[in-house]
C-alpha cells in the first residue's frame, strides 16, 4: 500500500477520534451532578481513547 494513502488514513482515523473523544469528555461533564458514576466511565473512556490516539500517532510516524 502507498504510504501517502495510510498516512492520509491514519491522520484521518486521528482526527475523527480527537472528535469524539472531545465530545465524551463534554458528556462527562454534562452528566456529573445527575449521574456521577456515568461520567466517571465516560472520563475512563478517554483516557482510553487518548492512550489509542497516541498509539495512531507513534504508528502515522513508522509509515
């Protein structure tokens, strides 16, 4: 494969995460007062995200 095309890929792949996982974390804090232990899972969540977005990151470097 081209790596132009995975770059392009994964640079995508990187973008449309940061965009969700930004709106996760806004939930979380929308959530916290009427449902704490939700935003708490939801804040996990972004660690989680932000763990594989380094990780597309490391790997959109090697290509």
């Amino acid at each position: 494969m081209e790596p132009e095309k995975v770059k392009h890929l994964f640079s995508h792949w990187l973008e449309h995460s940061r965009e969700h996982t930004a709106k996760y974390e806004e939930w979380a804090e929308k959530l916290e007062e009427e449902k704490p232990e939700v935003a708490k899972l939801l804040r996990e969540a972004v660690e989680k995200f932000r763990e594989g977005e380094k990780l597309l990151e490391e790997a959109l470097k090697m290509v």
